[in-house]
C-alpha cells in the first residue's frame, strides 16, 4: 500500500519497519526519490498524510500508532537491482551472512550486477563476486568517502602546537 501511495507521488519504499510497542505501534517508513537520491521534508509530509489515509481508510491498524515517513538517509540500504545500478562506481561496504575467503565484511568499489552476483572492486584492484543470496545487507561506505579523495586517502593534517589561533605564545 505504502509503495503504491509513493509511486504516486514518484516516490519509492526503501524499507518498512512495524513494531508493536505494548498498546502503541510504530510504523516507519523510509522513502527516497524514484530515480534520484534525496527527498525533501515536503516529500515526507506529503507521504505520511497519503498514507495515514490510506492505512486508516483500510484499518489495516487497530490500535494507536505512530506513524514515521523519512529519508533512508545517506547510509541507505542498498538492496534491489535498481540500488546497485544507482551506486556503481561508488564506494560500498558489505556484510555477507556467512564468511566467504575468511571474511564476512567486504569494502570497495561497486561495479555492477553479474547475473545473481554483486561485483566489487577492492582496493588492490582485485574483483570479488559475492552471490546475492549471501548478502545481509550492503550500503555506501560513508566513512570511506568522508576520508579518501579521487587520488586516495587524504592527508592528515598537522596540529600547530602553537596554540589555538596560531599565533606564537609570548
């Protein structure tokens, strides 16, 4: 219903969390933009009235809910064959469900979809094809980008032992 509603609005689901919290319940969604990465607050507010009324119309939940529409954020889930078209040539990290060459966690640079595999770039340039059935879950590297450059890892900066505005201490 909530894919239908976002479709609606040229929206699309990114995930669906319900949790039944004693007489409450939580029903969160994260949305993003078809196509784009990015959705506005407007976006959200729009979907959450679309969909509240859908779910109430339907009463689909009986008791008290909160009902929760938001961007998946930058550390998206990156699940379906549209995700991984979306980020390749990025920078990703992910978590296998059992180890596979002695590890369960994978960082590089996505290079696409092989049939039923994820193709991924590590840093020494080697490739690694990961069967989809074997993922758990995979999303950008966000700490990688905050630290590297197109020409590799950024420098570290040097601290000024001279005090905080760099000025010499008299």
């Amino acid at each position: 219903m909530a894919a239908g509603v976002a479709s609606s609005l040229g929206l699309e689901v990114v995930d669906v969390v319900f949790r039944r919290q004693g007489k409450y319940s939580l029903l969160r969604i994260d949305i993003d933009r078809a196509g784009l990465p990015g959705v506005s607050l407007d976006d959200c507010e729009r979907a959450s009235h679309e969909i509240e009324g859908e779910i109430d119309a339907a009463g689909l939940i009986g008791d008290s809910y909160d009902l929760q529409v938001s961007s998946p954020g930058i550390d998206r889930p990156i699940a379906t064959d549209d995700d991984f078209r979306r980020n390749t040539g990025r920078r990703i990290v992910i978590e296998a469900t059992e180890e596979i060459d002695g590890t369960r966690v994978f960082r590089g640079v996505l290079r696409g979809l092989e049939g039923e595999a994820v193709i991924l770039e590590a840093r020494a340039g080697d490739g690694i094809a990961l069967p989809r059935r074997q993922i758990l879950a995979a999303r950008q590297d966000v700490e990688a980008d905050l630290h590297e450059t197109p020409d590799g890892p950024r420098p570290r900066r040097r601290r000024d032992r001279r005090g905080i505005f760099g000025g010499s201490s008299s």
